[in-house]
C-alpha cells in the first residue's frame, strides 16, 4: 500500500458523549452518507451521522479564518483545503460546483484520487476510538449488481483494511440484510429488506435470519438526481438539494417536482420488477407458509408518497409470493447501521460462535 497524504486537520472535532459504551459498532457505508450505530448499557442506540461528500477550495489565511470562525470541518490535504460533510454540500449548492464524492455508485469511486483519505477520516470521527482491544465493527456492503459489471471484493477489503488501522475487528454484511436485521425481528426476520440508497438499490429475501437471495441494482438516489439534472440542465448537487427540500410524489407541483416524481417511479418499476424475476428464475428460494413483509429504508425512501407509489406499481405486477404488508422503516436513514449494530452486539455477546 502506497503511503497516505498528510491530513492537517482545521475547525473542531465531534464531541464524544462521555457514555460507557457497549462493545460493537455497526457501520453504514453509503455512497450519500456515513452513519455509525452504537449502544450504552441503558440499551439507548446512539446514531451520528456524515454526508459522505466534500469540496475543495482556495487556501489562503481568510478562508481559513472564517471556516474556523464558524466552526465549519476542513482538512488540508496535499497543500489543498478540503470542507467535508454537510458544509461541503452547503457550499456547492452555494457557488454552483458538483460535490466531490469518495464513493460512486455503492462503491468506492476509481476517479477520486482522494477517497480514501477523506474515508478514512470521515469514518475516525464517526467511530472514534475502539472501546476494547480489536472491537467489532460491522461495516455495510452492497451485493453483487445484477445490472452492472462491478466487483465488490476489492471495495470490501479496502475497508476492511481501513477499519483495521483504526484499531476495530471489521466484519462485513450485506446491505439488504442490515435492513432485515433492523426492521424485521418481530417476524423472526424473514421477509424483504431494500435498502435504498444513493449509489444502488440494495435487496435482501431472508427466512429466519438465513440470506435466501440478495442482489443490487445499479440504480438508486443519484441516478434520479443524475437524469433529473440532465432534463432541467442544471448540477445533481442542485437536483439533490430539490429533492431533499420537501418533494410529495402523491403531489408534484412543479417542472422539477414532475422530474423528480417520474425518474421515482421508473426506479420503483424497475427495483420491483427485479425481484420479481429473480424469485421466477432461483431454484433455491424458500417455500414461505405465511406472507411476508417487505420493508424498505435507506436516505432515498425519505421522499413524501414514496410508500404509496410502491403499493401502486406492486398492484400492476402479479408479484409470485403473497406479501403482508409494505411499509417503509420508521427512522429510514439510520436503519443500516442499526442492523449492523444488531449483528456486531450478537457476535460480541458469542465470541467463540
């Protein structure tokens, strides 16, 4: 491995919550976002939270002055200052610049030069320091794209590797199945996970715990963003922003809104259609006595009717397997790295399992 740049580090760290912590972290490695789970002896889940992006701009005293002033992260990296996370956002909405994004399509991205450093950093101040010895975490990771020709395994061991040299025991686990582990164990979790996020659409069909099927699709938040930019000729930064400003798909009011609601139904077809064909084709699929559940979560599930416009395109397909209930989770962001904490807490209580 080639030696890292330097990193000087400018405005301030998060704060630690000074609780006594339960050993085991769980991990949300999303293309949008980074979130970490944790859990104090109360059983309360601490959830912290970063936009998985940032932007570089003009180093000089100034800048460098006002950024601290307001108490915005920066890094300075090779001679260059870098703004991370939600101000990084911010500021390319602000000058009319694309984010810079360590992570592409669920995956670390092969043209940002700076990925891993900004990773690795992102992931130190969301983590912090391991409690114990060589702590578990269990980081997220997407399946095997079924609509892309993307390779998982060197994305799963660099951060393997990156969590290692923060001092953690990294363990990895499917995206999909992080959702069934958060949402479904009132159902002995089996059903339908989905995460939606930024870089894919990620599904996990499980019985009892036990992965049945998992895939991804090579679509998800940023491809609307990206094609909903390209029809209104404006940046997927600002495309982002629209989206996330208060969008109903039950009720699109504008040009950008109409965009917005159309390119969610394409991606809401498309998902459900997957799936379907793939319980048509598998020869291993469980046979399952009771319908099942299907829930969805992740940061692109957030949108206003988003629920509702599944029901409606699942109503157009005769889909091959009874379901219970759609719903979406009841905190759809955090529900990754909730299910991944499950299943950190689960092999620190069983080390030897």
């Amino acid at each position: 491995m080639t030696d890292e740049p330097s990193i000087d580090f400018g405005g301030s760290r998060q704060a630690t919550t000074g609780l006594k912590l339960r050993p085991g972290k769980g991990l949300d490695v999303g293309t949008a976002n980074l979130l970490s789970a944790v859990q104090d002896y109360e059983g309360n889940v601490i959830i912290k939270q970063q936009r998985n992006a940032f932007i570089d701009i003009e180093q000089n005293d100034f800048t460098r002055n006002m950024l601290t002033k307001m108490d915005v992260q920066y890094v300075v990296l090779n001679n260059r200052m870098i703004v991370i996370g939600d101000p990084a956002f911010d500021l390319a909405n602000i000058h009319n610049r694309e984010l810079r994004r360590p992570m592409k399509d669920g995956m670390l991205s092969p043209r940002e030069q700076d990925a891993l450093p900004i990773e690795k950093l992102l992931i130190d101040r969301l983590l912090g320091a391991p409690q114990v010895q060589n702590e578990i975490v269990y980081y997220s990771v997407p399946a095997e794209p079924i609509d892309m020709e993307m390779n998982v395994v060197y994305h799963k061991g660099t951060f393997r590797s990156l969590l290692g040299q923060l001092g953690y025991q990294a363990k990895d686990i499917l995206e999909g199945h992080c959702i069934v582990f958060a949402e479904l164990d009132e159902d002995d979790f089996t059903g339908i996970g989905i995460s939606c996020g930024g870089g894919m659409f990620n599904v996990s069909v499980s019985y009892r715990t036990l992965p049945a099927l998992n895939f991804a699709t090579a679509r998800g938040g940023d491809w609307i963003d990206l094609n909903v930019a390209k029809v209104l000729g404006i940046k997927s930064s600002r495309a982002t922003a629209l989206k996330e400003k208060g969008v109903d798909l039950r009720n699109p009011r504008t040009r950008e809104e109409q965009a917005i609601d159309l390119y969610y139904r394409e991606l809401i077809r498309y998902t459900l259609t997957e799936i379907k064909k793939r319980f048509e084709s598998s020869e291993d699929m469980p046979q399952f006595p009771d319908p099942v559940d299907i829930v969805f979560a992740g940061g692109t599930s957030k949108i206003g009717g988003f629920i509702d416009v599944v029901r409606d395109e699942l109503s157009r397909i005769k889909f091959p397997i009874p379901i219970k209930e759609v719903r979406r989770a009841d905190d759809p962001l955090t529900s990754c790295a909730r299910g991944a904490l499950v299943a950190a807490a689960a092999d620190e209580d069983n080390p030897d399992e």
